[in-house]
C-alpha cells in the first residue's frame, strides 16, 4: 500500500504544471525530434554522414542539451537524468525522426513543424528563470539561465556538425526570442505580482506569438555595418509564409 501512494505521489508530481515537469518534457521531446530532422538535412549530413547511433545521439543533445545545461549551471543534478522519461522520449523522437520520409521529413520540420519549436522555447526559457529565482540568483543571471535553457541544445548539434552556432549567426531572433521571454516573465511574476498561472501564460503567449510572427515574415537581427566585399553573398531567407504555399519544396546547398 505504502508503495502504491508513493507511486501517486510521483505521478502527481509528475503531471503537477507548477512543477513545470511535464511541460519540461514536451519541449525536451520536440526539440528532439528536431534535432534528429535537423541532423539528416543536407547541408549538415553531407559533410559528416552520420550513423543511425550519431543521429539519435544528436537527437538527445537537442531533447535534452538545454535543460542539463541550466541544471548544471544551477548546480542541480540534471532533471533528465533523474527522471527516465527525458532520455526515453528522447531516443524514440531520434527513431522517428529516422523513420519518416526524407523529402517528407524535412518538409515538414521546415513547415508545420516551426510551430512546435516556436511552441518549446519559450517554454523552455520560462522554465529557467524560475528555476533561477527560486535558486536566489539576481535578475540579471536568471534571465541568462533562461536563454541557456532554450538554446544550448541547438549549440551542441551545430558545434558538432561543425557549423556556426545558430545563436551567433543571422536568425528569424532565436536567442531574442528567449530574452523576451525571460525578461517578460521576470516581470510579470517578480515585480508586477501576477501570480505563477498569469505570469507563465501571459509570458508564453508573447514569446510565442513573437516567435512566430518571425518565422512567418521573416523579421531577422540586424547586422553590422560591414563592406559588401567582406560580408559576401547574403542569400535571402524564405519567410514560412512562402513555405506553407503547396508545391514549395525546401533546397539546401
């Protein structure tokens, strides 16, 4: 009996939203499923030509690469070692990722599938500032932690294929997206006193709908002042609005 309540209790734990577990999960799950896509996509396989091992493995390092980063840095034992179900969902997100089409499969990571990420950063960095205010650290750090969160999983896969980190490089505001949110709810739970529910939901919707409105028109960083000669050949970004057109198919060099 004594066993069977302290199963309840987990699972309470577990689907409890204040507890940001089961929400952590879902952007762990998604951003692995985009890793192992992103992985097979052209301009990152050719060059590297992964085994269906290193493909999973990229997986994880996208599920997961973010939120041990914020654990560690928060001087925690990571939440995806401690709980199976990150490192399962994880390595079934890789599969599938195999799994489905080529053509198909990037297709719709460059479509349909921008929603979900859209969906898991802010998440993810609503998730970190908290953690990093409940750990006592000052505003400025609990904002960082909240861009680490979101972002650390793609560094790993991009380091790894030997690409320009996507945080460094021109983007539909990627890194911006997860400053907004951080500081959006740092606001709104810390100084405005909206309470845990107002505060999350409130911050979630405007990183969302940001994030998406990006994607969708193609509003990207600015960049630096720099000769054409030296910048080079800049080739224009395909906003999502173009790719959610039927017929369009995606190319990559």
């Amino acid at each position: 009996m004594e066993n069977i309540s302290s199963y309840f209790a987990y699972l309470a734990t577990f689907l409890s939203v204040g507890s940001f577990v089961l929400i952590d999960l879902l952007a762990a799950t998604t951003n692995a499923l985009n890793g192992a896509l992103l992985t097979q996509r052209p301009d990152y396989y050719k060059s590297k030509q992964w085994t269906v091992v290193g493909i999973i493995a990229m997986a994880i390092f996208g599920g997961i690469g973010g939120g041990v980063s914020r654990d560690i840095l928060l001087n925690k034992i990571p939440g995806a070692l401690t709980n199976p179900w990150y490192l399962i969902m994880c390595v079934l997100m890789g599969i599938v990722g195999l799994l489905i089409s080529f053509k198909g499969g990037q297709k719709f990571r460059e479509t349909f599938y921008q929603f979900m990420t859209a969906f898991s950063l802010p998440w993810y960095a609503i998730v970190g500032v908290s953690a990093a205010l409940s750990a006592g650290l000052p505003d400025i750090a609990a904002i960082f932690v909240g861009v680490v969160g979101p972002t650390a999983g793609r560094f790993l896969i991009d380091v790894t294929a030997g690409k320009s980190a996507k945080q460094f490089v021109q983007s539909e505001w990627f890194v911006g997206t997860a400053v907004l949110t951080s500081v959006v709810y740092l606001i709104f739970d810390k100084y405005l006193g909206m309470g845990f529910y107002a505060a999350t939901f409130s911050a979630f919707l405007i990183g969302f709908f940001f994030r998406v409105a990006a994607i969708w028109f193609c509003w990207e960083e600015p960049m630096p002042h720099i000769p054409p000669e030296v910048m080079g050949e800049v080739k224009p970004r395909i906003t999502l609005k173009e790719k959610m057109k039927p017929g369009w198919e995606p190319e990559y060099d």
